[in-house]
C-alpha cells in the first residue's frame, strides 16, 4: 500500500482512498498496526503515515 501512496503519487491516489485501504487492512486483519509501521518505516512514510495510525487507534 505504501508503495502506491508514496511522494511521486500522492496527488494521484487520494487521501481518502488511503485511509479507506489502512481502515481494510486492519478490519480483514491483513496486518497488524505494528506491521503497518514497519511497512512506513521502511518505504520512509512514517513521518506522514503516523497521525493516521494513530487516529485509528
């Protein structure tokens, strides 16, 4: 998912479409919200990624 929502295609993918796929991730229990952060820590989306995971706590 990071890689699709990265610098170069922010503007293209949405942010709703973004939140929408961490929201389905998490209810099909695909990954667990520690795996997600690994995920964004990886592909340096941290920093941008971190106020929406927390918002779905």
């Amino acid at each position: 998912m990071f890689q699709l929502w990265n610098k170069r295609n922010r503007n293209k993918i949405g942010l709703d479409v973004a939140i929408e796929a961490l929201r389905d991730c998490l209810r099909q229990r695909k990954a667990t919200m520690d795996e997600l952060w690994d995920a964004a820590t990886v592909c340096r989306m941290s920093k941008v990624i971190r106020p929406y995971l927390e918002a779905m706590v």
